[in-house]
C-alpha cells in the first residue's frame, strides 16, 4: 500500500475525509482500478459534508447527535456498494465516533440528571464503537445509575458485557432491556454476536422495524440466549400483572396493533410464568397462562413447550 494511501487512512481515522480524499485521487492516478481507493473516496465524499455541517453546529450535544445519526444513514449507504473493505471502515468509524465523542466530553459537567444520563449513555456508546469495551461499560453503568430502568442504556450495557464476554451479564441485560421497552433500542449501535445473531434469526422469520423489536425477546426465550433471570421484587410482579391486565385489553380491540401488542403480551407471559416457577406457586396458574399463549399464538405455544 502507498504511501499515500496511508496517510489518507491515517486522516480519515483523525476526523478529516476532505484531506484523506485530495490523497486517495492522487493514488487513483496510478491505480484506476483499485477497488478499495474508490470505496474509500465514495466513504470521504459521504462524511465530507457531514463534518462540514457539523463545524457550523455550535451546540456540543447536537454535533455529537448528528454524527451518530448520520453513522446510521452510513450503514444504510453501505447496502448499496456493491463490496467494501474492513480497513477503510474501521478508519471511518474510528473518525467518526472520535468526533462525536470529542462533542459529548465537551458536556462532561451536564448536571441535569436526564441530559447528564443521555451524555454518559452516548460517550459510552462511542467508547464501545472505538473498542475501549471496558471504559464504555463504566461510562454506562453510571448512565445508569443516574437514570435506571432505560431501556437504551441497559441494551447498550448488556452489548458491552457481551463484547468483554462476560455472557451471562449480557443475557440479563439484554432481557430486561427488552422487557422495559423494545421500541428505545437502536439496533443499529449494537454489536456483539450474541444479539445480532438472534436479530438475524428474527428477522429471517419475516420481523422488522418496530415488530422485529418486540419478537426479539419472545425468540430470545425460546432460542435459549435470554435464559438468565433475576428475582422479582413485589412491587415488580404487581406491576407485571397490572401491564398484563392492560394489554389484554387493549389487544381485544380491533383497531389494536396487533403486531406489536401479541409478541408483547406473550414477553409479559414469559415474565409471569418465570416467577410463578421460581416461587413454586401452583401449577394451575403456570398452566392458565400457558393456555393464554397458546391462544395467543399456536406456533409460540408449541416451540415453548415442546
């Protein structure tokens, strides 16, 4: 590899596609038909206009927030080359999530508990994006602390346990994550195997955007990967019960969202059934909640029992 090529890397990872671009033209010269410089220079021309408009951005939040939504916007541009190269996207995203975390360490003294949470989720999102696994995992864990029971904090964190491969973190994690709201992960930032594989399975059964967020606990259950489980606390299985009763209701009428309200109802279930087993209540009650999947739906009922 050139010299020239090289160093058109080493920009791109620094946060400048507009040098790393007049470089890899001049490599082109030589290699007209080196697919990657061209992969590369198509990479610089999408990012190029992005960090111009974010130097117009004087909000430190609002430019992190616009490289991270335009990374997603990337993986959607990605989709449509026709092939792409390891090397220049591991320079690309170690430019881009350095920027935006250059934006969100700027908001390191936010004392506002909600913004401060959202700031500490982001840095340590793009810590876990440059591969500082275990310095992402202490940024969201204090996200968390400060904010619980956010369902995109706790995903994000899960996906780091995963990535340090501490596997059974993870799977908890990741099922209370989707317990307390499916549709506040962005299954766009997350990536360890052991999600993305089950969104994989997931979605070659025909799931996506929204209803592909809720079937992914129900498969996750049923898959074995959300396996691991903690003890209820009262006020905990009074509120399952409660968010049951609700959905029940709401599923019965006709005007309802099926398609997001039946995997919902059936991850509610799973819940139930799970706390009824671990405090040995009577069989009857794990076997009338049973009866409601099955009811629910037949395909589920006969892959949760066999």
């Amino acid at each position: 590899m050139s010299d020239e090529i090289l160093q058109a890397y080493s920009l791109i990872r620094s946060g400048n596609p507009a040098k790393a671009k007049l470089l890899l033209n001049g490599a082109l010269v030589y290699e007209l038909e080196n697919q990657e410089i061209l992969f590369a220079i198509d990479c610089c021309n999408f990012w190029i206009d992005v960090v111009e408009r974010c130097g117009g951005i004087k909000d430190a939040f609002e430019r992190g927030e616009t490289y991270c939504n335009e990374w997603k916007n990337f993986l959607v541009f990605l989709k449509r080359e026709k092939k792409t190269f390891d090397r220049t996207l591991f320079a690309v995203k170690t430019g881009v999530f350095s920027l935006a975390l250059a934006c969100y360490n700027e908001l390191a003294g936010e004392r506002d508990p909600a913004q401060k949470a959202e700031v500490l989720r982001k840095t340590g999102l793009c810590y876990k994006k440059l591969g500082s696994y275990e310095t992402a995992r202490n940024c969201l864990a204090d996200a968390n602390s400060v904010k619980p029971e956010t369902a995109a904090i706790i995903a994000e964190l899960a996906d780091c346990y995963a990535l340090c491969a501490e596997e059974r973190h993870a799977k908890v994690l990741f099922r209370e994550a989707f317990y307390v709201d499916p549709q506040k992960i962005d299954p766009a930032f997350l990536d360890s195997e052991l999600i993305n594989c089950l969104m994989r399975n997931v979605q070659d059964r025909g799931y996506s955007g929204a209803a592909l967020m809720e079937w992914i606990p129900v498969y996750g259950q049923l898959y074995g990967v959300f396996t691991v489980k903690r003890k209820l606390r009262p006020t905990e299985i009074a509120r399952l019960k409660q968010e049951i009763y609700a959905k029940e209701n709401e599923i019965k009428d006709p005007s309802c969202q099926t398609e997001l309200l039946t995997p919902r109802l059936i991850n509610l279930y799973f819940w139930l059934v799970d706390y009824y087993l671990s405090t040995n209540e009577d069989v009857s009650k794990v076997n009338e909640i049973v009866t409601r999947i099955k009811i629910l739906d037949t395909e589920i009922y006969e892959l949760y029992v066999k």
